[in-house]
C-alpha cells in the first residue's frame, strides 16, 4: 500500500468514502490529492511542532509543489509531483490551500463575511477546484466547485464549534448569551443553504460528462446537507452531540446521486457497489463512525 493510500485509508472522512465510486486510476490520484491535503492539514492541527517547525514544513511543501528541485523527496511528495505533471495541474489552488492552511497556526477570528469567505475559498474551494480536475470534469464545473466548497466548509465551522474551542480551551460565550448565539449558528447555517443552493444551480448546468465525474463531489453535498439539516433540526447542540451521517446513509445517498445520473446505470452495477461497500468497511481498523474524533 502507497503513502497515499495508507493515509486516505485511515482517515475517517466524508471525502474518502465518496471516492470508492471512482475508476480506479482517478481514485488513486484523488487519494494522492487527499493525503497531501490531509498532510498539510495535519502540519497546522497535531500537537507537539512549534509555529515555527509548522510554518517550515509547509514551506517545503511550496517547495514541493513547485518542482521539489533539490529536495529528498518522500514517497508521497514524488506522488503529488508527479501528479501534478501528468494531469498538468494548476496549483495555483495548492498553493492557495497551504496558505489558508498556515493562517490557522495564529488563528486569528475574522472581522467580516468576506474574510470568512476568503478563508474558506482556500482550504475548501481549492480542494474542489483541483478535485474537478483530477476527476475528470471541464472548466465549466469550477463555479459548482466553488459554491459546494463554500457551503462544505460553513458546515464543518458550524459543526466544530465546541471542538475548535475546546482544542485551546477557549469558550468565550457566557450561558446568558447563548440565545444570542443559537441566532448566529443559524444565521452561518443559512450562508451555507445559500452556497448549497448556488452549488445545485450550477451543477444542474453541467454537461452529462462532468456531472458523472462529479458523482464523488456531488454525494459529499448530500452528506454534508444531512449534517446540516441534522443539526438545524435539534438546535444547533453542537456541545453536545456530534454530528455524522452512519456508513450506510452515506451509501444510499451515494445511490441515490447514481440514480440521479443515470437510472439503468444504478440498477445495472448495484452489486459492484455492494462489493466495493464490503471492502470498504472490511479495511483492517475499520469502526463505523458513530463517535470519536472527527475527519
């Protein structure tokens, strides 16, 4: 097993379980992409580095993904190189993505709507951009992308409020504000239907070929939607349950984007499904995900 497959394998994420509907090379080099975002994402999050070990590591992996010249290169920073080069990617959004990345080592709260979004047009709408490209889809797939990763990640801040607290043992919200704040979960959560509903706009655009590569993207809007529509639904207790849609609701709304796509084609290969399911939950280490860390 690659670098690559093993972090993608281990990882207890949405993403990783909408690429099993992908043919086997484009899921290799989205679980390629996967396991650099992971990686980058885990420099800015694990304990134990300093800001400064944090803020050199994804330097190098600028260095990295502009050409690597110089560097010993480990198995995975080889793959997204060469990844790169076959698919003649832009990485502008890479790029983008470690520098939204490096902005959570001081986290600073944003003062406006527009420094959220600018947040969240690094670390999630440049995911959608080079995920559209490495599955396939055209151009004119990058307005969905961008919506679809505005709204993923306006559910992931709501979600995580208590945990992204608690990792620095800040809640600044007193008891008696918390009407005030239920007012402004819902007010983000209505952001996030905004972006959802310009995401569905655009992907009823698109051509039969890029709505079928998208079939990953397009189930993780159906799976984070039920997040958000779980927690809309019992007020906003985001410090006390976490949300998660189970393995199986996942698969029916994986389905169901299949169905969507093409009717005969979700009847016709139901049973190849099943089986990828079954290797899918059978991988060594694999719990379903009712409760634990997120991601």
């Amino acid at each position: 097993m690659t670098q690559a497959q093993t972090i993608t394998s281990k990882a207890k994420s949405n993403l990783a379980f909408a690429l099993i509907d992908l043919p086997e090379e484009e899921r290799r080099h989205m679980a390629e992409f996967y396991a650099f975002c992971r990686t980058v994402d885990d420099i800015v999050d694990e304990p134990g580095m300093t800001p400064r070990e944090r803020h050199d590591a994804l330097n190098r992996w600028v260095e990295v993904i502009n050409g690597g010249e110089g560097l010993e290169l480990t198995e995975l920073e080889e793959d997204i190189i060469a990844l790169i080069q076959d698919l003649e990617l832009d990485t502008t959004p890479m790029l983008h993505l470690i520098e939204g990345c490096r902005s959570d080592i001081c986290q600073q709260q944003p003062r406006s709507r527009d420094e959220l979004l600018d947040y969240t047009y690094c670390v999630a709408c440049c995911v959608g951009l080079t995920s559209a490209r490495i599955m396939g889809a055209g151009e004119a797939s990058y307005p969905y992308a961008i919506a679809l990763g505005h709204a993923l990640q306006m559910v992931n801040i709501i979600r995580d409020v208590a945990e992204d607290c608690g990792k620095s043992n800040r809640i600044y919200l007193p008891k008696e504000d918390m009407d005030r704040f239920q007012e402004l979960l819902k007010y983000e959560a209505d952001l996030a239907e905004t972006f959802f509903a310009e995401a569905e706009r655009e992907y009823n655009l698109l051509s039969p070929e890029d709505k079928a590569a998208l079939i990953p993207a397009q189930a993780m809007a159906l799976i984070y939607h039920t997040i958000l529509d779980k927690m809309k639904a019992s007020g906003f207790r985001i410090f006390d349950i976490r949300y998660r849609v189970n393995t199986f609701h996942k698969l029916w709304l994986l389905f169901r984007t299949k169905l969507d796509i093409d009717p005969q084609s979700y009847y016709d290969k139901s049973k190849a499904y099943y089986d990828k399911l079954v290797g899918f939950l059978s991988r060594p280490g694999r719990k379903d995900e009712k409760q634990g860390p997120p991601r």
